[in-house]
C-alpha cells in the first residue's frame, strides 16, 4: 500500500479533521472508534491513527470520555 501523507489543523476546541483520503482508505464512518498511538524518539515523534480491525471493545478504556 503506498504511503498516504496529508496535513490537517487543529481547531480552537482541539480537535482534527481526518482528511476525506484517509477516511476512504480506512473505511472510516462517523462513530467509529479509533486508536491513537504516539511514537518516535525526541523530535521525530508521530502520531499513529489506526482503526481497530475488530472494532472497539467494549473492555478497553476509553480515554476520551475520561475526565482529567
């Protein structure tokens, strides 16, 4: 699969746009769950987005509705 590189900005209520690209190759829908996954060393740290092939569990914590 080639690699697939867009660029995308945060809002004012710090949330990102997944560009239409991405959403097609990962069949994503409103709804879906995703997993984030922060990499790297130092400065070339990426963040992995990625869509569960098995969906999302219900086990699994779910940071985002979590209050901090």
């Amino acid at each position: 699969m080639p690699l697939l590189r867009v660029f995308s900005k945060i809002d004012d209520k710090n949330k990102i746009t997944i560009p239409r690209g991405i959403r097609r190759e990962l069949n994503i829908k409103p709804g879906d769950r995703l997993e984030l996954t922060l990499g790297g060393i130092n400065k070339a740290r990426k963040l992995l987005v990625s869509k569960p092939r098995g969906g999302y569990r219900p086990d699994e914590r779910d940071t985002a509705s979590n209050k901090h």
